[in-house]
C-alpha cells in the first residue's frame, strides 16, 4: 500500500475517532509495572487499556474473573476509604 492511499485510509478513519482524557488512579506498585511494560513495549498505557478491554470482553470466562478481582479491590479500597474518612472525623471532632 503506498503512502497516499495509507494516508487517506488513516484520513477518513479519523473522522470517526475521538478520545475523551480521564485520570484514574492506579496502586502504585502496579503504575510502576505498567509503565515499565508499556515502555518496554513502546506503548501508551491508553491503548493498552483500550486493547485489554476490548479483548477480554469477548472472553466470558477470563471477563467474569477480571469482574470478580475488581469487585474485590473495589470492597477493599472502599474499606480503606472509610477507615480514613472515620480516623479524620475522630481526629477532628474528638
């Protein structure tokens, strides 16, 4: 395929495309891994992401086990939201 016609394929694929930024945050051990892996790899972590959605949502099997983790890590960073919501409020109230 020539430059042109890639070009122009590229060219009318973006006119569909759009990206909404968002932060999210990460345990730290895990932003370091990641960063590593998509520096290694030569890849942002957008797409990454984006890649590993799209992957395994076709996977039913690994999708309900990824759901399951992230209702797990979700319960426990709740659990230390509240300790610490708790903590300040004792803190400042007495």
């Amino acid at each position: 395929m020539s430059n042109s016609s890639n070009l122009n394929s590229v060219g009318k694929i973006s006119k569909n495309f759009s990206t909404k930024q968002t932060t999210i945050r990460l345990e730290s051990k895990m932003m370091e891994r990641l960063t590593k892996l998509c520096a290694k790899e030569g890849l942002s972590r957008e797409v990454l992401f984006e890649a590993l959605f799209e992957h395994y949502l076709e996977d039913k099997e690994a999708w309900t086990a990824i759901l399951e983790q992230a209702k797990q890590k979700a319960e426990f960073r709740q659990a230390i939201a509240n300790h610490k919501r708790a903590k300040t409020m004792m803190e400042k109230f007495g």
